[in-house]
C-alpha cells in the first residue's frame, strides 16, 4: 500500500541538538519531519515517511482525506526528543475541487483512535498551501477536513420515479451552510 517513500540514516546524533528528514516528493503530501531537541545522543537513527495508497486502519480519520502516511523510525524513541513537528502541503486544486478553505485542513495521528492535531497553515504558493503540525510521536497519520467542518457530498444516483413512493419523492430541504 505504500505509493511512495523517503527515508534517511544519521549515524550518530549529538545531545542537545534538533534534525529533519526534508522529503521533497511530489507524490508524498510530508515536506518535512524535524525532531527538537535530542536529550542524549543517539546512534543509527532512521527515519522514514511513507505516502498510502490507502487508509491503514479500519477507522476513517476525516470526512474528506488528502492522503495517507506512515512515519516510522529505528533507533529513536518518543521520549528521546523534546517535540517532532511534520510540515506537509495540500494542492489548492484539491482544496478548490472539494469547496475547501486552507484552515480547514488537519493532521491526524493514528494510536489507538485518530487524533486531531493541532495544525497550522505557514504559507501558499502558486500550487500548494503549506502545514505544520506538532505531533507526540510517529506512526500513522491522515491529512484531511478538520472536525466540524462539512464536506458536500456529490448527489446520490437518481432512482426512477417510479420505484419511489410517492410521499418520499418530496424535494429535500435546503441546508444553509455553516
């Protein structure tokens, strides 16, 4: 299920300093993955970031979702960094195409149930907006509608008239939206 990927090995990482694996990948929606602050140093670090061709896990992250991603890691534990950060970029077509404004966009960890990062959008340029999102650690991760935020649906198939009871074939009320 992995539609593309990039991964990189430090040998050795001193205490006390920050990296990233810069991912520069068309096809990977993940710019960056920086992890802050070592607290001791650390030897054969990987990390890898891995774009999906399909949802990892039974549970859907979001009403609409961008893509998704693994992140994993060798030799580097959650609890070795003060904070990891993912920079990711959603296509403005993709946003457009789906009646999108670029706040509402998130990153999801998966651990257990997916959870809402908080997500905040750094800049734009002609193609993309671009994200960042503070995360406790790796695993699964979906880019997708923030929660709350409604997504139409294209239209369900006509069903002829006449296997539809007439009492149903009422037109439905209009939803204003929010």
């Amino acid at each position: 299920t992995v539609a593309d990927s990039k991964t990189q090995v430090w040998q050795t990482i001193p205490a006390g300093t920050s990296f990233s694996l810069k991912v520069d990948k068309a096809t990977i929606a993940v710019t960056s993955v920086a992890v802050n602050e070592i607290k001791s140093e650390l030897k054969n670090v990987e990390l890898e970031v891995a774009a999906l061709t399909e949802n990892p896990v039974s549970a859907e992250a979001a009403t609409k979702v961008y893509q998704y991603l693994t992140i994993n890691k060798k030799n580097l534990k959650d609890e070795d960094a003060d904070s990891f950060k993912v920079s990711f970029r959603v296509t403005k077509a993709w946003l457009t195409e789906n009646s999108l404004a670029s706040g509402d966009i998130a990153l999801y960890r998966f651990k257990d149930v997916w959870t809402e990062l908080a997500t905040k959008v750094t800049g734009t340029d002609d193609t993309y907006v671009n994200y960042e999102a503070q995360t406790p650690g790796f695993s699964s991760f979906a880019i997708g509608t923030k929660s709350g935020v409604v997504v139409e649906e294209a239209p369900a198939e006509e069903v002829p008239a006449e296997e539809v009871p007439k009492e149903e074939a009422a037109p439905p009320e209009a939803v204003e939206a929010p």
